[in-house]
C-alpha cells in the first residue's frame, strides 16, 4: 500500500455509473474492505477530478448518458493512464468490452455482477500491481516491443513464463478472457501467426 508522509495511504476507488443503485452497492462494498470511494454519476464530472488527483483504480460504466465509456477510455489516454480501469459492460455486450480492452482498459465486468466478486477482481489487481508479480526473464524494451502497452507486455511475460490464460489472468488479477483479448493483440502487433511463432519471436530479440 502506498505511503504518504509516513502513514499508509488508503486506496481510492473511482466509480462512474449513471445508475445510483450501482454507485450505492459497490461504495458499501468498497468502504467495507477500507476503501475511500467517490463516485460520479456522469463522464465529466469525473474527467474533472482524474486529471487532478488519478485514484488507485477506476470502474466505469460504457453505456451512459452524454459521454459514454469508451470516449472517457480515449479521453484519459487509458493505456498511459496511472491506475487500472475496470469497465461495466452488459451482458452479451462482449463485442464492446473487447474494443474497450483495445484502448487500454485494464479488464472488464459484466452486468449482472456481484459486488463482492468486483472488490476482490479490484483488490487482486492492486495487489498484483504493486507488487510486480509473475515477471519473467525477458526483456520487451527492444524496438519489436514499442508498440505494446504496458498491461500487453504484462501479459507478454507471463506467456513467455508458460502460464495458462487462467494462471495469467490470477497473477495479473484480470478475468481469463481479458487474457486471450491481449494475447490477441500481442500477435497482431508483432506479426506472429502462432503461439510458436510468438516465441520466436520473442526469443529473437532477447
């Protein structure tokens, strides 16, 4: 946990949801855990306090009235943004959480969800960010890798590590899905065609 002027900093949690009964169930659930949660009930209102002072993780709504998710997504730089943002898709809606993904959401959520289930996504992904676990020996700096964000290359080395999707998204603290989505990526970006291709690659520039 972070520290500051000598005493733990307590983490804060973001939530945009144009629906109140969303914002009331995951506050509860988050200040329970210890958390400090803010909520906001439209995308501008929490463009304003982002650029001020970035919280310790976001959850954000796609569907809601005047700016929507994936706007608010390429509005903040999501994947240069400092802190993960979960979206809240509905269910069936996969499509939009893939392209979500795309612009650097850190994983998705989908409606209907348990609040509990949420915190615990939210609480293992800190974790696991603070602390940099599941690195590998390899190195993604070479001028192949420039093209992957942060969370990509994440995954690049838990993949190169041999972890499953499964193992993956545990250690990184996103869903199994949100892995094969960057995996995805991964190989469109640096060409492979394969899983053996993808390694090739990445031992030809290690």
């Amino acid at each position: 946990m972070d520290t500051e002027n000598g005493q733990a900093k307590v983490p804060t949690i973001f939530i945009v949801d144009d629906d109140p009964a969303v914002r009331d169930a995951l506050g509860v659930v988050f200040r329970m855990e210890g958390y400090e949660v803010v909520g906001f009930e439209n995308g501008d209102d929490f463009l304003a306090a982002a650029r001020n002072t970035p919280p310790s993780c976001v959850i954000l709504d796609i569907h809601m009235p005047g700016r929507s998710g994936m706007e608010i997504l390429k509005e903040v730089d999501a994947p240069n943004y400092p802190t993960p943002i979960f979206i809240i898709s509905g269910r069936g809606d996969i499509p939009t959480a893939v392209s979500a993904i795309k612009l650097g959401a850190f994983d998705f959520i989908e409606k209907p969800f348990d609040a509990d289930t949420v915190v615990a996504r939210v609480s293992d992904a800190l974790e696991k960010t603070a602390t940099n676990l599941g690195e590998s020996s390899y190195s993604f700096d070479g001028e192949v890798f420039e093209g992957l964000t942060p969370r990509e290359r994440d995954v690049l080395q838990q993949i190169t590590s041999g972890a499953s999707n499964k193992e993956a998204g545990r250690n990184l603290g996103i869903s199994p899905r949100t892995i094969e989505v960057h995996r995805a990526r991964i190989m469109e970006k640096l060409g492979a065609r394969n899983a053996a291709d993808l390694v090739r690659i990445v031992l030809s520039n290690n």
